[in-house]
C-alpha cells in the first residue's frame, strides 16, 4: 500500500508521519487489496485550531472516505480509522452475500 500524506499550511513532524503510516497498515487485515492512501491533515483558525484528518483509500472499484476533526490529530486519527474499518467491514460482507 502506498501512503501519501499531506499537510496544509503545515509541516507534519515524522513522529505524527510513523503514527499514520503504522495505524493504516493495521487497515490491510480488513483487505488486501488497498492500492493507496491519501491522508489530508489540515487545521482551521489559529487560535483554538480544530484539526482535521481526512484519509481516502484506494481499492480496486471503490474509493474509501473518511474524516474526523477534533483538537489533536492524535485523536482524530484513530477516530479515522475506526470509520474506515467499518466501511472495509461492511464491504466486505457485501462481497460474501453477492457470491451465496
């Protein structure tokens, strides 16, 4: 899977790169087949920022999205995640019943 990370009107710290790179390997358990990840790491406001993390993945016929916003990216991170587990989860059980 290739990652791709950008950050806007930023530059992100390998620490908080790692971070995103280990927590989106943990995806390929739910599938395979993930060509790529696009990760968009983004604030609002200086003052009192409101981080965004949005994450698109690549699969064979479908794109992935997710995004969460919250007051560190350490926290929407797997908050991210999580939603897009659930949409490998989901497509994948679609897969099983189109083949019954």
């Amino acid at each position: 899977m290739n990652v791709q990370i950008t950050s806007r009107k930023f530059k992100a710290k390998d620490g908080l790169k790692a971070e995103i790179t280990e927590q989106l390997k943990s995806l390929e358990k739910f599938n395979d087949d993930i060509i790529d990840a696009n990760v968009i790491l983004s604030y609002t406001h200086l003052k009192d920022s409101i981080k965004t993390v949005e994450i698109n993945l690549n699969i064979p016929g479908k794109t992935l999205t997710a995004t969460e916003t919250a007051e560190e990216y350490v926290i929407a991170l797997p908050k991210t995640i999580s939603k897009l587990q659930k949409q490998l989860k989901t497509l994948k059980s679609k897969r099983i019943a189109k083949t019954r």
